[in-house]
C-alpha cells in the first residue's frame, strides 16, 4: 500500500508567561492508503496539539518541527528544532 502520511519526530512547543513547554515530544506515525488513525490518550496528554500540528491548525504554536523541517508558515513564531 502506499504511503500517505509520514510523520517522524514530531516536537511541538508553546511560549508561556513562565518559559517555553513542550507540548509534544517526538511523535511517529505512517498512514497508508486506507487505513484510519485514531489518537487515543488522557486529557492533556498532546493528542489535540498532535493532530493540530499536522493538519498546520493552531496559530499559538511557537515550535514545532518534523524531521528537521519547519512546520508553522509564521517566521516570527517559529523555531526550528
């Protein structure tokens, strides 16, 4: 099956008054044609950051990079990490 979605190393963070917090801390995925993903976690845990992230949603990211590659199309906001 091919490929669609190739996520590797996933980190996602936000500025707070208190510093910077990592919200999401090297996530991997691989979606094929066909197939369905389902994030499953606690409250809290990244799972709407993660998918926000992804799909480019939030614009209170501050951070958030995968495979080296910047993510956020605000350069004011983002860090590559």
């Amino acid at each position: 099956m091919k490929k669609v979605l190739q996520i590797i190393d996933l980190h996602v963070s936000f500025r707070t008054y208190g510093g910077s917090v990592q919200a999401v801390r090297g996530v991997n995925v691989d979606v094929y044609e066909k197939e369905t993903l389902a994030i499953v976690g606690e409250s809290g845990c990244g799972k709407s950051v993660t998918s926000q992230s992804i799909m480019r949603l939030s614009a209170c990211i501050q951070r958030a990079s995968r495979s080296g590659r910047n993510l956020v199309s605000r350069p004011q906001l983002a860090v590559i990490i």
